[in-house]
C-alpha cells in the first residue's frame, strides 16, 4: 500500500505490535489492518481519537517517525496517555474531550496537515473490565456506564425514560426484539425499588427474553442500548466523521473500527455517499443540482474483518470491522449537499 505522498509506507517492517501489547497486554483490534490503511510516514501527523489503552498510538509511532494526538474523554485513560507520552519525546500528545469535538482540540495545538485519523467505536476492554464503571453484566458494579465522568448515569436513565421510551431504545440502540418485554421487566421492578447495580439489572434482563442468541448473553443488546444513550455515541460518531473529513489533507486517511452493525452501517453510509461509490446524478445536470464532488476515496469497497489468529489472540476481536478512505482534494460535503445526494 503506499503513503498518500505516493511512497511506500514504511509500516511493514516495523509496525506490528507495539511490544508492551505482545507481552501479554492491551491488543487494539485490526491494528495491522489500521497501521496498513493509515500509511504512516516519517514527519506526518495523526491523529487517534479514540485513545484508550493507547494501541493505536503505539503503533503509529512505532511504524514512522511521525507525531500523534490522543484524544480520549475518559480521564482515566488521559491519565495513563500522559505518563505513556513521556516515552516518546514529544512526539505523543493527550488531549483530553471526545473526539466528535477534534477541531477545536486540535486548533490551539496543532497547524501542521493530518495524514490520518483513527476511531476504535464503542468501550474499551478496560473499560468493560472495570466493574465499577458499569459496562458489563458479567461483574457486579454501579450502573453507571459514562466514558467520562459528565452527564446522568444509565441508572438515572432507566428512572426518567417511560415505558415505551425505555422499549424504544432498547429496540433502536440494541435490536432487541423483545424490547417490549424488557421495558415492561425493568418498569416493573423500578416499582418495587429503583434500579442501581449491574448485576440486578443483568437478570431481569434475562428473565423476560423467552430465547436469544447461541453464545450470546440475553442482557448484551439491553446494556449496549444503555450505553450508547448514556454517551450519546451516534451522535458522536456522526460529529466525528464530519470533523475528520474537515480536517484531513488531501490523501489523507480515515480508519474507522466498529464492533456492531449500527456503527458499521453508519460509518459505511457517510463514506458511501461521499465517495465514488455512492450513487451519480446525471452527468448532463449542473454540479449544484448534482451534488458536492466525492471528498472521499473508498481503500476497499468491503469492511475488513479480523482472521483467525487475531480472533484467537482476542476474543473480542470477533465482532470487529475496519472501513477506510482517503480524502480526494474536493472540499467537505456541507449538509445540505449530504441531503441531495442522499436524493439523488
């Protein structure tokens, strides 16, 4: 694959994975996968928006002599990124924000082009492993599920959202089929007393799915709904596809790994219709009727799965799928023109 300079990347003799990850610590999903598509070079900028663990990062660096940005609004994981900065001379910066704000984070510390951006969607291994923060069904913790310390709890969600509010989300955020009998579970013990643990939660939960997925734990899609409410993760992920077709230079790299279809089907859809792939107005029309030139340039018409030794290595790297794109020179699609190639 080669850099957006057009010279070959120098990622495949030294990207792998960063050493700290092959001794038995934090593996980003498809990180090959992301080094590969993001092209790193030596004096590039890039930018990881969703730091976490600092996998993605680590392997930038590693693969160029390049700078990164770390945003993450997780003050945890700002507090390990800053102590990990420290290894790299400067060449590792925190920000700490959600990455749906990365033009105003970057704005008063950076002015040189981005080469690249990347978004790991959806919470963090550490984060799923850290009982107290909520996100799991497995552990007994506080139903919180925040990625920052801001905003209500999922448990201060489930007490204000009505009965057919609470069924909606579930069946819109999680695609749970029997919404209606979660609702109607969780309505009726919040009568009794109101919902505070996770483990609580986790089994009424299963109690009023009749059936669900071999392998799959009947409280998944409920939780995952809770914790894209909780942190408003679409609406974050549209505001941050937008900022990195702002930000990125010409050839330029997006790289997007998401961990379930309605993040998928979201990042496939923005990029699809800012791409050569999406579908044409006539050619004869004037270009304001037909609509913005592609800002992008799909890498590969089809999401990139993990193989089998990645899924071996990590489980969770199952579910994970990479969509990639590189800016063409054409300005940023505004909203409306959004609208009437959608139309179109």
């Amino acid at each position: 694959m080669m850099a957006p300079d057009g010279q070959p990347h120098r990622s495949a003799a030294r990207a792998g994975r960063p050493e700290t990850d092959r001794s038995g610590g934090h593996v980003p999903v498809l990180v090959d996968g992301v080094i590969a598509a993001l092209a790193p070079r030596d004096g590039a900028v890039f930018v990881d928006g969703t730091f976490g663990a600092g996998g993605y990062s680590r392997a930038l660096l590693a693969a160029a002599g390049c700078r990164v940005y770390g945003i993450d609004r997780d003050p945890e994981a700002v507090r390990r990124g800053r102590v990990l900065a420290g290894r790299y001379g400067g060449r590792l910066r925190i920000l700490e924000g959600r990455f749906g704000d990365m033009e105003k984070l970057l704005a008063g510390v950076n002015r040189d082009p981005i080469a690249g951006i990347a978004l790991d969607l959806g919470v963090s291994s550490m984060q799923l492993d850290t009982p107290e923060r909520g996100f799991s069904f497995r552990s007994d913790g506080p139903l919180d599920m925040r990625m920052s310390s801001a905003g209500p709890t999922a448990a201060e969600l489930l007490e204000a959202l009505s009965e057919p509010q609470l069924a909606e989300l579930i069946r819109q955020f999680g695609e749970e089929r029997f919404a209606r009998r979660v609702a109607r579970a969780i309505t009726a013990a919040r009568r009794q007393q109101p919902l505070r643990r996770t483990v609580e939660l986790a089994e009424i939960v299963r109690a009023a799915i009749p059936k669900s997925e071999p392998g799959q734990d009947p409280a998944t899609r409920t939780f995952q709904a809770l914790r894209i409410a909780v942190n408003d993760e679409f609406g974050e992920l549209d505001r941050g596809l937008a900022a990195a077709e702002r930000l990125l230079a010409p050839g330029g790299r997006l790289a997007v790994v998401s961990f379930h279809s309605l993040e998928d089907r979201r990042v496939k859809e923005f990029l699809r219709r800012r791409s050569d792939a999406a579908p044409r107005a006539s050619r004869h029309l004037p270009l304001a009727i037909a609509g913005s030139p592609p800002s992008f340039k799909l890498l590969s018409r089809r999401a990139i799965k993990p193989n089998a030794a990645e899924i071996a290595l990590n489980p969770r790297a199952r579910a994970g799928r990479l969509r990639a794109a590189e800016r063409t020179a054409s300005a940023a699609w505004p909203s409306d023109a959004v609208e009437r190639r959608q139309r179109a």
